[in-house]
C-alpha cells in the first residue's frame, strides 16, 4: 500500500462517517511530515452552514494545528475532487498537495479550471477512486 492509498483510506474513514450521519459521504485528513494532522468530513446539514464542506474543516483545522494560515509543507487528502469554493481555499492556504479519489464531473474545481488552486501545488487524482466513486454513489442512490 502506499502513503497515498494509506492517507486516502483514513480520508474515507470520515467520508463513511459523514455518510453515517446524512451529510454527502466527504472526508478528508491534512498531512504534514507523514503525520495526519487534521481530519474532517462533510457537516453542511449537522451545521447547517452551505460551506462547511469536508475540505473546508480540514484546512481550518490544520492552519489551527499549525499556528499559521499557509499550509504549504501539507497535503490534503480528499475522497472527491475539490468544489470551485473548497478549490479557491486550498489556493489562499496555500496547500502544496491535493490529493483526491474520484472525480466530480458535475461540481469538481476543473469543471471551471485547473487554475483555481495555488500554482505551486502539486495535484494527484484517482486515488482509491472507485472506492471513493462507489461511496457516494451508494449515498445518493439510498436517498432517491
């Protein structure tokens, strides 16, 4: 197994925990230094609040662990590509790698533009992505 598939797994570790209660099954862990440093999943329906997506959780809680807004030394694992909005704060934090299972062909940040996260990062996708793919898929299919 490598470090990716690793750190993707401890991300669908909280995707299932979202999916557990309601929320759209997204989880995601911040890296720094081979060490899980912030862990989150979707809680926009437990918070009511349209933006507290899974990445959103994990960058605050990181910058948090850290002491500082730039994330550039950390890596974010997320079990579905980045929204534009989610996208647009890996770029203000600077995160250096985003690492993501499946796509989002219908909301994904590369449905805009690859250019919306920080120059400087590095992006890997199709991580686990049929697991991550299945998931959700499950999800919306219970809820219809």
């Amino acid at each position: 197994m490598t470090l990716n598939e690793k750190y993707m797994r401890e991300a669908l570790r909280e995707a299932q925990l979202a999916a557990d209660k309601g929320e759209v099954p997204v989880g995601a862990v911040v890296v720094h230094g081979n060490r899980i440093i912030a862990r989150a999943h979707n809680l926009t329906e437990t918070l009511c609040d349209a933006t507290a997506h899974a990445e959103m959780q994990a960058i605050t809680a990181a910058a948090n662990f850290i002491g500082g807004k730039y994330l550039t030394d950390c890596t974010l694992y997320v079990t579905v590509e980045p929204c534009p909005m989610c996208a647009g704060a890996c770029y203000w934090a600077q995160v250096g790698q985003v690492v993501y299972g499946a796509a989002d062909p219908k909301r994904g940040y590369s449905l805009l533009s690859q250019n919306l996260l920080h120059p400087k990062a590095q992006v890997v996708q199709g991580i686990l992505a049929d697991e991550c793919g299945k998931l959700m898929s499950d999800f919306f299919k219970k809820k219809r």
